[in-house]
C-alpha cells in the first residue's frame, strides 16, 4: 500500500488517500504527537477496509510526517 496524497484540515484533522482504496478518504486525528485513523469515509468502489489495512495506513502517514517514533511508542504497542 502506498500513501498517494494527504492534505491538512480542520484541527489536528489529516485527509488522506491510498492506492489500495483510492475512492475511500481516510481521516486522522492526531493524540499526542502522532495521527491515528479516526474515520474513513469509505467507498463501494474499494475493497473492504481490514483492522490491518487501517495500521499499515497508520505506519504510513507517521513515517511521512516523521511521528514514526512516537506512533511505536504508543502505550498499546509496547503492552
């Protein structure tokens, strides 16, 4: 998966777009100093959205920003 485009928006709210779902826009908000996917406004034209398509989008836009760091650091990755 790869992320196409993203795109600020309202408060601590990222859009963003990915290859494997290209008509679905995937919403984050950011919690500390990382972005989780907060809702995805998903399209009949794409597949399902899985639990792990949702953290692979998650990797992907913290390395883009370079809040990779802190989204591993996130207390449910290190219980």
């Amino acid at each position: 998966m790869e992320l196409t485009k993203w795109s600020y928006s309202k408060r601590y709210h990222i859009k963003a777009n990915f290859n494997e779902f290209p008509h679905s826009l995937v919403v984050f908000r950011r919690i500390k100093n990382y972005y989780f996917v907060y809702t995805v406004q998903w399209s009949m034209n794409d597949p399902f959205v899985t639990k792990k398509a949702l953290e692979e989008m998650e990797w992907l836009l913290n390395r883009e920003l370079g809040t990779e760091e802190d989204y591993r650091m996130r207390k449910d990755f290190r219980e």
